[in-house]
C-alpha cells in the first residue's frame, strides 16, 4: 500500500510488489490509453525492462472508443470529426471551413465589385455604366458621332454624283479630291469628339464606381480643365505609335529608287507592316491608361503617360489580351449596326439607278448605321479602358481597400458626395491616412 506520499501506486491483484506491473497496465507510469492490453504482453519478460520512449504509440489495433493512430482510413473520419452515429458527424474538423462554404461576396455599391477584376467584371461593368448613365453616355456618344459623320455624307453624296455624271473617258479627279477632304474632316472632328467623351465618360465612371449618378453637364464641368492634358496624351500617343510608318515609306521609296523589282518592294513593305503591327499593339496598350490618369488623377502629358506605362507593365499580357478582344467585339458589334443600313442603301441606290435621290439615301442609311454603331462603341472602348485603369491600381496598389472604406461610410451616409472624386488621386488616401482629421470619410 502507498504511505499517501504518491511513491508507488498500489499495484493490480494478482501482482506482487517484488514484481512490477507490465507496461501498458493500469497501474504502469508508461501506460498509453488505448494501448494492447496486459495480456499482450508476451510472458517471461524480463524483471525491470524499461518501457518504449514516452509518447511512442503500442503495437496492435487501437481499443473501441479510441482514436486511430495514423492517416484515417478509407471511411474513417480524420483527427478531430466526431464518429458515424456520433452528435457532430459529418461536421468540418477544428479549423477547416464548412462543407460548399463560400467567402462573403466583394462589397458593390456601383458598376463593379470592388476588388480586383475579371474580364466579366469589366465587361458587366462597363454596361452598367452605359444603363445607368445612358443620356450622359449614349447620348453624347451619338451627338459626338453625328458631328463627325456629316463632313463623310457630303463627300459621299459630291463623289457618287459626280462619278455617275461624269464621262467614261474622264477620271473624277476633283470628286475623289473633295471626297478624301471630307473623310479627313470627318476623321479630324471625330478624334476632337471621341477624345472629349473619353474624357467625360471617366469621369461618370469616377462616380459610378460608388453607385453615384452624374449628369452630362456636371461631368463636362469637371473635365474641361483636363482637356489641354488629355489632347496632349492623344496626340503624342498617336505620333508615337504612327512614327514607324515614315520609316516605311521612306524604305519603300528607296527600295523603288534603286530599281528594286515589285517583288522585293512587296515582301519589304509585308515585313515592315507586320514590325508595326507589333510596335503598335505593345505601345497602344502601355499608353491605354493614360487617359484615365489624366482625368481621375489630374496627372500631366508625359506624367499620365509614366503613370499609365507603370501600371500596365506588371500584367502587360493580360491588359494586351482585354483590349484586344475589346476591338473585336466593337467590330462585331459595330458591323451588326452598320452592315443592314448599307445593304438597304446599296438596294435602294440599285433600284434608283443612282439618281441624286437615292445617293442621297444611300448616304443617310449609311450615315445613321454608322452613328449607331458610334454611339455603342464608343462608350464600351471608354469604360473598359477606365476600369482597366482601376483594375490595375486595385491589384498593384491595394487600391479597393480605399474604395471599400469610402464606400462603407458613404452606404452608412445614404449618399455618394461629389469628393469620392478626390480618392481616385493617389496622395490623397495616402495624406488622410497620416493626419486622423483628414481621413477619408471620417474612417478610424
């Protein structure tokens, strides 16, 4: 018997206290729950053999109730889920999300989630802000497309008459030269146009991003003072992506000149042509952003123009490959618009035997199918090139953790404030950060 002073525990009937108690018995300070039982042990061991090193699991099965030892077998629930039958089967082990759990969704107060964005999430985005803006976008997209088609009319209407009414042995000249005035016209109106509306449709998304509406005006108030800057982008983006072509041309001259045969001069202008192709594409998409920092930001030419290329060159593939497929679906879309109008013209010039009226008609249904397809375009190309912009600032800059925090106090206000404007400004978050009375909406 023990003296109460915790030497050694009373040992099993049966055994006596010259002989120890075998390991894995009751009374055996080596004891494992769940180990072999006393029987186990194999007969004539040694007095006095010391037990395994602490902690090392028996031999045999595991005991009824007890756990397994070792990766659970097939059907068996693993460490920490409760048995079949048991209250809590079938419930995740401790520290392991449910079964079909899913993250809460990315708080949306406007066009997109805000969190970093899918090419669905551009797309989706790009034609809410169309539906939730439409006079703002749709109708200054058709105003601004009109304007640049009416020189295109009269140079169509002045080429087809003068060509029908002309002699066959007499070329047109000054109907081609009056037509090509035109088209360039038309070109030049609809680059001051499209330039202006990607620059008001910035700033409607601005304020679309926080589920704020804007109207036409307020957004033309607003970017006017960013107009010098944004034709500055425009057009030194142009000159740059444009500036191989003079290299060509004076290559094709020079090749002409030293009496090269029209093979040769057509496989270099082939070569040529596709180097371009290439130069264009990479230097059209490290500029895609420019526009939207100028407008959101208030950054300048050559600055936006940094600005854009730093953004765009840790996922330059990914932008590359959202813009591309961008074009192609405003062709697609652009031909649904204008193909029907131009056959139903080319019907009636047909059946009117190019009269002047049905010139007249044929110009018009071509016209309206071309605005149309303007008044889409323009706003898609638009949008989805701002929210590539705040898609590359949220993933490069963790920037919609600062347009959660607006958005959460501007849900908690009931109303977007025309300073949400200021966070897309990159030392804005960062100064209301460092100073507690200039946080942005008076987040802690």
């Amino acid at each position: 018997m023990s003296d109460g002073h915790g030497t050694t525990p009373d040992p099993p009937p049966g055994w006596s206290a010259e002989q120890p108690p075998p390991y894995n018995s009751p009374a055996s300070p080596w004891a494992v729950p769940g180990g072999p039982p006393t029987s186990d042990v194999p007969p004539g061991a040694p007095h006095g053999q010391p037990g395994p090193p602490h902690g090392r699991p028996p031999h045999g099965p595991p005991q009824h109730g007890q756990p397994q030892y070792g990766p659970p077998q097939h059907g068996q629930p693993g460490y920490g889920q409760q048995p079949y039958g048991q209250p809590g089967y079938g419930q995740p082990a401790y520290g392991q999300p449910p079964h079909g759990y899913r993250p809460p969704p990315a708080l949306r107060p406007g066009i997109i989630p805000l969190r970093p964005l899918g090419l669905g999430d551009i797309l989706d985005g790009t034609i809410k802000l169309v539906r939730s803006n439409p006079k703002a976008t749709l109708g200054l997209s058709a105003i601004a497309a009109a304007i640049g088609t009416i020189p295109v009319i009269v140079g169509q209407v002045v080429l087809v008459d003068d060509i029908i009414s002309a002699p066959p042995d007499e070329f047109p000249a000054g109907a081609l030269l009056g037509s090509t005035t035109g088209t360039l016209i038309s070109l030049l109106v609809q680059f001051v146009a499209v330039t202006l509306l990607s620059g008001i449709i910035t700033r409607i998304l601005g304020r679309a991003v926080f589920g704020g509406r804007i109207t036409a005006g307020e957004a033309w108030r607003l970017t006017v003072s960013r107009l010098p800057a944004l034709f500055g982008v425009v057009v030194l983006t142009g000159l740059i992506v444009l500036a191989p072509l003079v290299v060509l041309v004076l290559v094709v001259v020079g090749a002409v000149s030293a009496g090269a045969g029209p093979g040769t001069v057509l496989l270099l202008t082939l070569f040529f042509l596709l180097l371009f192709i290439v130069y264009a594409l990479v230097f059209t998409t490290f500029f895609a952003l420019s526009a939207p920092a100028v407008v959101l930001e208030r950054r300048g030419v050559i600055d936006a123009m940094r600005r854009s290329w730093r953004l765009v060159k840790g996922d330059f593939w990914r932008v590359l490959g959202i813009l591309v497929l961008t074009q192609l679906l405003v062709g697609l879309i652009g031909s649904v618009f204008t193909v029907p109008f131009s056959l139903v013209g080319a019907v009636v010039l047909g059946t009117g035997q190019a009269s002047t009226g049905s010139i007249i008609v044929y110009s018009l249904l071509t016209a309206v199918g071309s605005v149309l397809a303007a008044m889409i375009t323009y706003p898609v190309q638009a949008g989805v090139n701002g929210l590539l912009y705040a898609d590359r600032r949220m993933r490069a800059e963790a920037f919609d953790l600062v347009l959660q925090t607006a958005a959460i106090e501007q849900q908690r206000q009931g109303w977007v404030h025309a300073s949400a404007d200021d966070l897309w400004h990159p030392g804005y978050a960062a100064a209301r950060s460092d100073d507690p009375q200039q946080r942005p909406y008076g987040s802690p």
